[in-house]
C-alpha cells in the first residue's frame, strides 16, 4: 500500500489518488521497478484538499485518520510506504524529517512503514528520483517477500 499526504485538483476532480503529476511519477517509478500500479492500494491521509493547496494541519490528519485506518484494515497489507513527511507525520504522531529518516523500516500496528520523499517533491528535485526509486523498490521487494 503506498499513501500520500491528500488529493490535490485533479485527484479531487476525478475522485482517485494519484492521478495527476505526481501519480505518473508514481506509476512510472513502480513500472520501472517491474511492477503495475494495479498490484497496490493507494491512499491519501487526508481525503479532500485543504484550501489553497497548503499541507494538512495534524488537526486536519487527525480528523481523517479513522477512515484510513479502515482502508488499512480491509487490505490488510504487509507494508505501508509513506510518501513524504506529512504521510510519515500523521503515522508517527510527530514532526519527520523526511530527508534523514526516508529508506528505514519502521514497525506501526504490526505492519512495515516504509518512508520516502513525496513523488511532487522529486518532480522539483529531479535528482532525489534515484532515491524515490529505491525506496520504492525496497517497499515491494519487502511486500513480496516471504519470510
Ligand atoms: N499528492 C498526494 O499526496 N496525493 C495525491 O493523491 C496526489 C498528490
């Protein structure tokens, strides 16, 4: 399961996650690690875009959370990659510093969160691709992996 931090207007528009900008990059990456898009469930933290396009409050996450944990628990998956550092907040309950702890495993609730830079961040910052890439090959290759 890979989650992000909310809709912003074209998700909003279309009423599914990642399909804008930041989800080609999503896909691609995911393709290129020779996996479909369609193999992962794929959330939001917070379920509409706050005004102006600005990061959600914890309050705002906190509002949200509910359903996304019932999103989780449906799936049930083994792990759970976080797309940047207000996915990672809303999780940990605490500010994140994306850059320094990206790539670790962390156990939530019995399951593996992976941390990783959001995919709008690398379209501003072509060079952080290679690491957005890696971490998401470690988040599935961990998913699919069976012991
Ligand atoms: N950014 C997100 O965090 N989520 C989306 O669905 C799209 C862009």
């Amino acid at each position: 399961m890979f989650v992000g931090e909310a809709p912003g207007a074209d998700e909003d528009k279309q009423g599914r996650p990642f399909v804008g900008r930041a989800g080609k990059l999503l896909t691609k990456l995911i393709e290129e690690a020779g996996h479909k898009r369609e193999e992962f469930y794929i959330a939001n933290v917070n379920k509409c875009r706050p005004p102006g396009n600005r990061t959600p409050t914890l309050e705002e996450q906190e509002a949200c959370f509910p359903f996304l944990e019932k999103q989780i628990e449906i799936i049930n998956p083994k792990v759970i990659c976080l797309l940047g550092a207000a996915a990672a907040r809303a999780f940990l309950r605490r500010n994140v510093a994306i850059t320094k702890e990206r790539g670790q495993k962390i156990m939530w609730k019995g399951k593996i969160l992976i941390l990783t830079y959001h995919p709008a961040y690398v379209l501003r910052n072509p060079n952080a691709q290679p690491i957005l890439f890696n971490d998401i090959k470690m988040a599935i290759e961990t998913a699919y992996d069976n012991d």
